[in-house]
C-alpha cells in the first residue's frame, strides 16, 4: 500500500509538466478553457497524495530522497509526450489515471479492505477521493470530447494506439509495484543512493 501511494504521488507531484505541453496548444476556446480548468483544478493534488503516505507511515524525508519506480517515470514522460505531439491522444487517456465515469476503481476497493482500521487513511484519502467525485474527473475525457466536433480516422487510430500504450504501461508499472513493494518486511525506497530502507 504504501509503494502504490509513493508512486502515485511521484506522479501527481510532475501534473504540471505532464500537461504543460497540451496547455501551449491552439486549440479551440472551450476546449482550451476546459484544459485550463483541468489545470486549475488538479494543481496541489500532490499534497493529499502526500498526505496519504504519512498517514501510512512513510517518513516524509523519505518522499523528498524517493525516486519513481523506472516504469512509473516512463508513464509520466510518456504522458508528457502524448500532450506535445498527439493532444487527441492524450485527452482520451486522460481516464487511464483518473478512471471512467461510473466504474469503481478495483484496485481501490482492495486497498480500502486493507486500510479499513486506519482512520488516518480513511479521513485522508477520502477528502481525496470526494474532491475528485465534485470535479467530475472521471468524465474528463467525455467532456473533452463534447467540445470536438470532427477527428479524421487517422487521428482516431493514433489516439486508439496510445490510449492502449498508456492502459498496458499503467498496468505493467503496476506490476512493478507489487514487484518492487510486495516482497519488502520493511519499507525500502528507490533513490539516488540506492534503496534507503525505514528505520
């Protein structure tokens, strides 16, 4: 539990320079101000993110010296990508990191059965989730696409083609978390310095 939150809020902390390259488009005005909104409306996230570790113990030093995990960095910067060359591409995969409208995330379901006694957690991570739940985020990509009018079949391919990138990296990084975290009896962290194990 604790590695899954490390990574996502490595992820959540480089939102900005994962969109910055979609916000330099000239896109049409009520899709540029929806982008804009977005921004407006995810920036800070890390701070429940953060949150969210230290109330499951890892020490926040340790988030400050933590590197991602290799293919959590590879998400990022393929995300990053996506916005500069493929913007279509990108506000379709938009559901990969903030899920689909109407369907409960699984692997949050499990989470919440693991952590049921933590009332840090709880209290933590539901703010998170109610202030995700009120800016509609799930629903991104739909209200993205309310604003296009017409994608020639090309564009839809390549934006098919990535979506599915960004689905099988998500998942393959997830793998790498259980990899990486499952194992540990005591909490290690990827840095600079090698892996740093919690005292």
């Amino acid at each position: 539990m604790q590695g899954l939150f490390i990574e996502q809020y490595h992820v959540t902390q480089r939102f900005v320079e994962i969109i910055a390259p979609l916000m330099t488009k000239r896109l049409r005005s009520p899709l540029k101000q929806r982008v804009y909104r977005y921004f407006q409306e995810e920036l800070g996230h890390e701070v429940y993110e953060r949150a969210t570790c230290e109330a499951l113990g890892v020490p926040p030093a340790w988030l400050d010296q933590a590197l991602p995990l290799p293919l959590f960095q590879a998400y990022v910067d393929a995300f990053t990508v996506l916005g500069r060359y493929d913007p279509i591409g990108y506000l379709s995969s938009i559901m990969v990191t903030e899920g689909m409208l109407g369907v409960d995330n699984p692997v949050h379901e499990r989470l919440e059965s693991l952590v049921e006694f933590r009332a840090d957690y709880q209290r933590v991570a539901k703010r998170h989730d109610d202030l995700n739940l009120e800016l509609n985020h799930a629903a991104l990509s739909r209200l993205f696409f309310r604003e296009i009018s017409a994608l020639s079949p090309r564009t839809q391919q390549r934006a098919e083609a990535n979506l599915a990138y960004l689905l099988e990296l998500n998942l393959r990084a997830m793998d790498q978390v259980a990899d990486f975290y499952g194992p540990q009896a005591q909490l290690a962290v990827c840095s600079l310095d090698g892996y740093a194990v919690a005292g």
